[in-house]
C-alpha cells in the first residue's frame, strides 16, 4: 500500500486519470515514439499446437491471438463498433473445452471500440490482453492477482450521463494495453508513448459508458479477482461482436 500522503499528491496531480479510465497518460509527460505503431498484443501460438474447441462468437484470427497457455479468457464482446454497451463472459478452459460462466452486462468507451486507441477518442482498445495485478481503494477481497490497496484509486466526479463515479475504482483488473505487467495498475509507464492512452481497466460499473475501460457490477469485480489465477493465465479478448468474429 502506498503512503496516504503520496497517495493524495498522486491525486491532486493526477485528476484525469480518476475522472474514468483510460486517462492517465493524458496527464502523464510525452516521449519520443508516441506514433509509433503499436506491437502485436499477445503472440499468437504455434500452427501445430493443440487448441480447445473455440469460444462462441470468437473467429480464427482472433482466436490464433490468445496464448496457447491461458487457461482462463475474460470476453467483453461490444454490440456495436459505436455503442458503449457490451457483455463480459468469463471462460475456463477444461480438459481442453471453454466452459463458460454468467454473462454479465457491462459498459465500455463512450464511442464504442477502435483498432489503434488514442488519448481521448472515447473508444476501448480492441484485442487480446493479459491481466496481471489488480487493485482498488476498497482491501483486498481475496485477489489471486497481486493486489495494489491505495487511496490513489479514488474515483471522484460524474460520468457522461451525469452519474456518480463514487466507487468505480473500488476494485479493478488492470487490462495490460500500453503497461508495464508486473506493476500496479496506478503505474503510468506507456510502451508504447502517451498518445496511445493508457490506464485501462477492468472496474465497477457506474451506471453509463467509460473513457476505455470495461465495468461490471461490484459483485461481477469481486468475483474476477477471486477467480483469476495467475497460475491459468488470464487474458482479456475485448471488442465488438464483428471484431471478434474474424
């Protein structure tokens, strides 16, 4: 856990990245390279290993994108390329069978999904990430991810539809696009510059579209980090059904 006293500099320093995710590196310093074209998110696995029967509503290309080694895929599956709206199904694999859990309602950026995210165009990143650490202003609820407790994950403000965003940071999963894994998900290092954004999660649903994150209820959060394993691999697939579908 951070020091109270950095915690609140952190705060009053970093405003944008507690105003929804996905704006961290808008407050965060520029550096060489911030055009540069983002790496592959995940490698996908040789031609000939063995795979698992396919996840529903996931294509070839996509499907070639999650590591042969995960064990455990979060789908955040969008209605449209545009709409803020999506469904987050968590899948385990089985004696090389995806056995789905509930699908949950959830909310993504307020414009819908883009293939090459920036700061400030109101879209999730679209692909295939892994989830590493976790954190959130609430203790730790049994995490099986390294778990980050700090103030620096208050969530003051309102959202685009004029509601509270009290308590979305509550808990989160940090989605590793444009991060360091293996850090909190407060860590403001960006691979790939600051222009591609930066600070997406994972988080408790407020009630209305995010800056690029993915939320679910309270209860939905709780029940992520008490499930993902580092051991199994977790990754997130994230994008609109078409995406998805390649």
């Amino acid at each position: 856990m951070i020091h109270r006293r950095a915690a609140v500099a952190l705060l009053s320093a970093s405003p944008l990245l507690l105003s929804g995710c996905g704006g961290g590196a808008e407050a965060a310093p520029s550096r060489p390279g911030d055009d540069r074209p983002a790496p592959a998110p995940a490698s996908p696995a040789p031609v000939n290993s063995p795979r698992p029967a396919g996840i529903p509503g996931i294509g070839p290309r996509t499907t070639a994108a999650i590591p042969e080694r995960a064990e455990q895929v979060v789908v955040a599956s969008g209605r449209g390329r545009n709409s803020p709206l999506s469904t987050v199904v968590l899948y385990e694999r089985d004696d090389d069978v995806w056995r789905p859990g509930a699908s949950w309602p959830a909310h993504n950026g307020k414009d819908g999904w883009s293939e090459h995210h920036v700061v400030g165009d109101l879209r999730s990143p679209v692909g295939v990430y892994g989830l590493t650490d976790a954190g959130g202003l609430l203790a730790d609820p049994g995490s099986r991810l390294p778990y980050h407790h700090s103030y620096g994950f208050t969530s003051p403000g309102t959202g685009f539809e004029g509601e509270s965003l009290e308590g979305s940071f509550d808990y989160v999963v940090a989605i590793n696009y444009n991060r360091l894994p293996g850090t909190s998900p407060l860590d403001w290092t960006r691979p790939m510059g600051a222009k591609r954004g930066g600070g997406v999660w994972l988080h408790v649903d407020h009630g209305g579209p995010t800056h690029a994150c993915v939320s679910v209820a309270k209860a939905h959060m709780k029940e992520l980090l008490r499930t993902l394993d580092p051991d199994r691999h977790p990754v997130v697939v994230m994008g609109y059904a078409g995406w998805l579908a390649r």
